[in-house]
C-alpha cells in the first residue's frame, strides 16, 4: 500500500483526495479516492456508533453485496467523509436513504452490554471474544505494522498469541 492511496483503491486517472463534509458512493471511496489508509465506515445504530469490520474482504467483494432482492448494491451507497484521524484513516459516516441493515448483518457483541458487531452480508467474519482470563496475558505489540515487519510466523507456538491485531504472552512476560 503507498502512503497516498488506500489498499483498495485503483489506479486511475481521475483518482482525488476527499473533501470534508462531500458525499460520495462507495464505489468511488474504494476506487478512486487517494486515501492514506482503509476508510473506517461508520454509522449508529440504536444510539451505538458502528464500524463495519471488513478486513477480511477485497473491494469487489464488499462492492458486490447487494439487498436480499438483489435490487440494490452497496457499492451505490453513499457515505460522507468527516475527516481523517491522527492516525491517518479516513472517516465515512453512512449517508444513504436506504437502510444500512439491507447491506450488513448486524448483532450485538457478545458478552458485553453494548456494542454490535457488523459484517457485511454474506461475508461474515468470525468474533474472537474476550481474552481467556486464565491467560493474564500481556501483550508485547500493538500495532499492524510491528507484526507486518516481523512476518506472522513469528508468533506461532504455544506461548504466544495473535488477537484482535496485537501480540499476547500467554506466560505474562514478554519473550
């Protein structure tokens, strides 16, 4: 990923940086938006701010979904662009008239009092839960770029973890 574009975005001529407070379909976030990072897509539901967890996806696949009629695709939805945090992701708050609900699946966090979990349709993501308190883990890194530079690999095995993105010792103490 360069620093100007974000990891879905294509090559293209017409290719901009977002305006503040400017509505666009999330086609042309994904596809032409010269964005420093993943757009973080966001919306309410039921008073609770969301974020639709899609990692696990390549662009056409979350362009792809559509209603269960089939009459509608999200990639057509459109999304207003508030700003880009500090830590360089672009923020998109869901402006459509049509449901958000059409387009993701959307269910409470499990054990916990508030907060949803929100994959888009037909593409559902596994929750990993909280940490097994038995554990008493500490984590020894994180952050994604850490673990991209050391490679994956180096955190098999029976002492140490992966979990939400971050690197947990099972023993406690760091290797």
């Amino acid at each position: 990923m360069s620093a100007s574009t974000s990891k879905f975005a294509l090559e293209s001529r017409s290719a901009m940086h977002p305006r503040q407070g400017q509505v666009y379909p999330l086609d042309q976030i994904l596809k032409q938006l010269l964005l420093p990072d993943t757009p973080h897509l966001g919306f309410f539901w039921k008073g609770t701010q969301c974020v639709i967890q899609d990692a696990h996806l390549t662009a056409d696949q979350l362009l792809s979904v559509r209603t269960i009629s089939g009459a509608f695709r999200f990639g057509d939805t459109k999304w207003r662009y508030l700003h880009t945090t500090n830590e360089k992701i672009p923020v998109f708050k869901y402006f459509d008239a049509l449901g958000i609900e059409l387009f993701v699946d959307i269910v409470p966090v499990p054990d916990e009092d508030e907060g949803y979990w929100v994959t888009p349709k037909g593409y559902p993501r596994e929750w990993r839960g909280r940490l097994q308190p038995e554990y008493a883990p500490e984590c020894l890194c994180c952050t994604s770029d850490f673990i991209q530079v050391l490679g994956i690999e180096d955190f098999s095995g029976d002492d140490v973890e992966l979990r939400y993105g971050h690197v947990y010792s099972k023993s406690g103490s760091p290797e």
